[in-house]
C-alpha cells in the first residue's frame, strides 16, 4: 500500500515524543512467538480478570438504557460523582464534595495528561520518583519542563529521601508526582512520608499529584489516600482508576479528587480536549464504587497468592526480590554480573518468558526486570520453573 507524507511540519510537541518504551520487548515477544516459542508474557500489565457478576449486570442494563445514548454531563454523571465521593468517605474517611472536588476522567493517564495541561509550563520542574510510570517521563517531555528525578533505592524501601532534596531544587518544583501503590516496585507510601511531602508542598508551594491507580490492591495493609492527611486538600489532587480496583481496564473510567482549584482548572480544559466516559460505563463504575469492596478485597487476596508463587519461587532460585506491599508486579534484581535488559533478554531466548528491564522506568531500575502478576497462577508457576532452570 502507498504511504504519504504530511505536507507540513509537525509541532514541537509532536516532535518530542518520546519511543514508546515498552515497544522494543513487544517486537523482542512478537518476533519469538513468530519463530514458535510458547512464550509466557509477564511483560504486560493489562489485567486478566474480569469485572464482577454485579458490576457486568448493571453495564448490560445500563446500554439499554436510552439516556445512555445521549452525550454524558461533562463533569460525569451526577450518580457517578457521589458514588466516588461515597467511596471515598467510606474507605479512607475523606469528606469530599462531587460537585467541586471531584471530575470524572477516561482512565489515569487521561486524568494525568490534563493536570499536566494545566499545572506544567515550558521550563517548570516536575518531580516525581525514579523507577517511575514512563508516562510521567513522557508528559514532562512534551511539555517541555524540566525533569528532577528523586531517586528511590532499595535501602529506603524504594522510597525517595525527601529530605535529600536541596532546598534550591524544592524552590524549583512546580509539581511533584507521587504513585503509591507504585509502578514498578509495588512500595507503598507510609503515612509519615506523605504528611512530609504535603509539609514540603506547603513551605515550597508546589503541587502534589498521586497517582492511586493501585488502590486497594496491598497483600496486608492497604495505602491511604493522601486526602485523608491535614493540608492535603490546599496543595494536593488524587488520580484514581477503577481500571485495576475493579478489573475494568477495558472500560476506561476513573476520576481526579481534591483540590477544587486545581479540579476545576481540569474540567475547564477537558471541556474542550476531552471527553466523557460512556453513560454505561459510569452506572457500572458507580455501582462498583457504592458496593461493600468484596470484589477489591478479592482481587487483591488472588494478586497475594500469584505475588507469593512469583517472588517467592524466584527467591527459592536464588534472586533478589523487592517485599513489595501493593501493586501487582515483581521487582527483581537481575542476577550478579547481569544487567536488567541483559536478563530479560536471557530469559525469553532461553526460558521463553518475558519481563520488562527495569531501564523502562528510569535510571535506578538499570539492574533489575519487573513480573507482570497478571496471569493464571499455572503460568506463573511454569513462568517461575523455566527461569530458575536458566539461573
């Protein structure tokens, strides 16, 4: 087929763009599979559960629903709103109120990508920890900002020492991105670190971002919402997803909580570059958030057992893995001698496994792969005996 080129010059923005990170061990996967490996792919982190019986219900009669054929209210369907404040009330005791401090969004990266629209100029700093979600790398690129990486090594838990941080740095900051339960390592964020970074937000006026994609989902405690400390609301905003919670990545649904400034300021730009969830979606999304949690709590005890068969098989094989407290990943160091791309390379040419190299989220990860969890757990447990024969 022909290709044609465009008759003019793309934008800086588009020009900036950063590769895709996880393309390379897509086409690394592609090429094995082509070539007739049975390959057990845990480079992934696209969910293989299913939404609850309840949740499905509600989404099937919600399509026939005509009103659901209609455009959606453009900060969300009023009953999905409450029931996110509800949700958020009933399970980390934070008063919120739907009509000002909440905007429902497609998911976190859509929540994500506004904020970054309308707190990050060309030539502010956003700061956030290494390893880190890669799209928190790519945001700050495209918007020409200066990237300040707070790195999170093994020592601390993988969390970043705040206080490290020059003062000069901090004065510099515009915004600083948070992500616990976090992606890769799965470190959760104490209530002592939190409150640190709210107190830091207030003397240095910067904004604080988390990012709660991996809400619920801890193998014993479970992270707090930074809402839920004194002086969140003046500096800080919450992305949330059902997409993990509720096994809906597929459906697209999530929403941004806190301060109202900084929430209305998002609505005003998604107005007119974004658009809504689908009505469906939202009374599906609301009947999830409104219910006891079970499925959450669930979901999470099925990631604990799949965690245990990963990072502790891989133990018994002799390497190092992350205790990590939430997400549904493994962080692994590579074996000595080996780098993270080393290793996983290794592994899918001679176990047919596939992992991520830890370079996909930063510097600090140069050593270590991160293991999807989301498969069955007798994938897991062959995925666990092929790399072990490797070792």
């Amino acid at each position: 087929m022909t290709s044609y080129s465009s008759p003019v010059s793309f934008t800086t923005v588009a020009q900036s763009i950063p590769p895709n990170v996880f393309a390379d061990m897509d086409r690394k996967v592609a090429v094995a599979v082509a070539g007739g490996a049975d390959v057990i792919d845990l480079a992934k982190g696209n969910p293989d559960a299913f939404p609850a019986d309840f949740i499905r219900d509600v989404a099937k009669r919600a399509v026939d629903d005509p009103a659901n054929a209609r455009y959606s209210p453009f900060d969300g369907k009023p009953s999905f709103l409450q029931a996110a404040e509800h949700w958020y009330r009933d399970t980390y005791g934070v008063d919120l109120d739907w009509k000002t401090q909440l905007f429902a969004v497609e998911g976190a990266v859509d929540g994500l990508a506004a904020l970054f629209a309308v707190l990050v100029s060309p030539g502010d700093a956003v700061a956030y920890a290494d390893p880190y979600y890669p799209s928190y790398h790519c945001m700050t690129v495209m918007s020409r900002a200066e990237e300040i990486l707070l790195p999170s090594l093994p020592e601390r838990g993988f969390l970043p020492d705040l206080d490290a941080v020059p003062v000069d740095t901090w004065e510099r900051v515009k915004v600083l991105v948070l992500n616990y339960p976090n992606n890769p390592t799965g470190a959760q964020a104490p209530r002592e670190f939190l409150e640190h970074a709210i107190e830091l937000a207030h003397e240095h006026h910067f904004a604080i971002v988390q990012d709660f994609a991996y809400a619920g989902l801890g193998v014993h405690d479970q992270q707090i919402s930074i809402l839920s400390l004194p002086g969140s609301f003046d500096v800080a905003v919450e992305v949330c997803s059902l997409s993990k919670m509720y096994a809906m990545a597929g459906w697209r649904a999530g929403f941004i909580a806190g301060n109202d400034d900084i929430v209305s300021h998002v609505k005003q730009y998604h107005y007119q570059m974004g658009s809504m969830i689908t009505g469906s979606v939202q009374d599906a999304g609301a009947a999830a958030l409104e219910s006891d949690q079970s499925c959450v709590r669930e979901l999470a005890r099925r990631y604990a057992v799949r965690r245990e068969i990963v990072a502790g098989g891989l133990r018994d094989a002799g390497l190092d893995v992350f205790d990590s407290d939430g997400g549904i990943y493994a962080w692994v160091h590579a074996p000595e001698g080996a780098t993270g791309e080393q290793f996983a390379d290794l592994l899918l040419e001679q176990a047919a496994v596939a992992a991520l190299p830890g370079t996909c989220f930063g510097k600090v990860g140069v050593d270590y792969v991160r293991f999807s969890l989301l498969k069955s757990e007798d994938q897991l447990r062959e995925a666990v005996r092929r790399v072990a024969a490797v070792l």
